[in-house]
C-alpha cells in the first residue's frame, strides 16, 4: 500500500436538496499511517481552509466524514457510525457553475482534486469507483444520500443482474482484538449452478479464494496462505460460471 495521495477524496455531496442543508466530503486514509487531520486543508477551486486545530488522527483503512452542520448530518443520517467532523469553516460548493473539492497538505501542497460541472439531484453524491487502479473515475452514486463512512456504491446503469453481493460490516479490523474481525458476505443468485467467489486487492491480484459458496459465508481479511492482508480496499467478486457476476468493495482498518 504505498500508493499516492495516502489520504484521498473518496465521495462528495456539494449539492444537498429536499429540505437537506449540510455539503459534505468523504476521505479516506489509504496509507498504513495515521494522518493527522491538523496538517491537512480543504477548500473549493477559490479558497483554502484548515480542517480542524486540534490533532484528529484518521487511522489506516479509515473514512472520515467532513460536514458542513454536524447536526444536519446526523439528523439526515441516523443510522450514520462513521467518524464525522464539522470543520470551522466551510467553503461553499457551487451547484451549477464548474467547481472542485481540492484536498491539500498543511504547506498547500495538493493531494487529491475533484473537479465537476455538473451535480445530481434528490442527494446523489459523486462517488469516487474504489474498484479503478491508476486514474480515478468519479460516477453517481447508486441510492440518494449515498454512503459516508463507507465503501461506495456506485450506479452503473441497469444491468439485469440476477447476482449480488451483500457484505457486512463494509469496513472490518481483523486484527485480533475480538472486534470486526471478519465480514460476513451473503449471495444472491439463480438455484443449481456453479459458482466462484474471489477476493482481488486493488492491483487486481487474486488473494482469497472461495472454495465453496454458500449463501452466507464468512472471511476474515486473511489470504489463501493464511497470513493477514494489509489495511485497504478489496473487491470481493462473485461469478456464475459462464454467466452474470457481480463485485462489491470490502475495507480492511486497522
Ligand atoms: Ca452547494
Ligand atoms: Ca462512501
Ligand atoms: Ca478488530
């Protein structure tokens, strides 16, 4: 995991509607370091404002939540567990002319942009496709109000698929420690046929295997050796031998 930025900009709500009033941007820490949230600003494609002045570590494998009303935020999202923050300021997004949501380290040096002209209606975020290696793309995201504090979801246009994929928690730390230490990933799909279960880590190599799939199965973030799989982003992918698939990202904190 030594890619760069290690702190990037995963998903974005610059256009809150439906009586909704509180922007919001998601980031995720994908280094195996802690990053401490005081040496990081944030702003628009005009301004720049520091996020917090206290020290607020984000852990490796973790989303943070920067809301514009903390109290809005959580009134829209009750069932919300993540980590949110509500920085002092705020740089408005705009809605209809072009803008960007750029995220910079403490001496203005730039570590991830988002740039858009356009926006979604009825609190469609912009979602960042977690699945991509190299050049981010940056979609709809699947349900309104999206997913802050976790894994995106991210529409793909009607597919018909008669397989899918449901993981729970979407963020895990199997670690030891007695907490979240494994996912449980429940499958839909067509009776009486043959199916495959892989795990792929962000550079498309395979590192688990199913050996069987059943409709609930369980997998503890450690590879087909046994050994632990370091913090990140992982796409758990589910095939009907010569049909339909399906994939869903999975995260390993810390
Ligand atoms: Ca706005
Ligand atoms: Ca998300
Ligand atoms: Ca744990």
């Amino acid at each position: 995991g030594a890619e760069f930025p290690p702190l990037i900009l995963s998903e974005v709500l610059v256009n809150p509607t439906d009586g909704f009033k509180c922007e919001w941007v998601e980031i995720f820490n994908r280094s195996e370091k802690n990053i401490d949230l005081i040496e990081c600003q944030f702003g628009d494609s005009v301004t720049l404002r520091r996020i917090v002045t206290d020290s607020r570590d984000i852990l490796p494998g973790e989303y943070v939540v920067l809301a514009q009303n903390m109290t809005e935020f959580l009134d829209y999202y009750p069932l919300f567990e993540g980590n949110v923050v509500e920085p002092q300021s705020w740089a408005s997004f705009n809605n209809i002319t072009p803008d960007a949501v750029r995220l910079m380290d403490q001496f203005g040096f730039e570590l991830d942009r988002f740039s858009y002209c356009k926006t979604f209606d009825s609190n469609y975020t912009w979602s960042r496709d977690e699945q991509t290696i190299g050049e981010p793309e940056w979609d709809s995201s699947e349900n309104p109000g999206g997913t802050p504090g976790e894994p995106n979801e991210i529409y793909f246009g009607p597919t018909g698929n008669s397989v899918a994929i449901m993981i729970e928690p979407r963020v895990f730390s199997p670690d030891g420690d007695g907490i979240d230490e494994s996912v449980t990933i429940r499958t839909e799909a067509p009776p009486d046929h043959e199916y495959k279960m892989k795990v792929y880590d962000r550079q498309g190599r395979i590192v688990f295997d199913f050996n069987r799939v059943r409709n609930e199965n369980f997998w503890d973030g450690r590879n087909n050796s046994g050994e632990r799989l370091p913090i990140g982003i992982y796409i758990v992918y589910l095939e009907v031998v010569g049909g339909e698939s399906t994939r869903k990202t999975v995260v390993i904190a810390r």
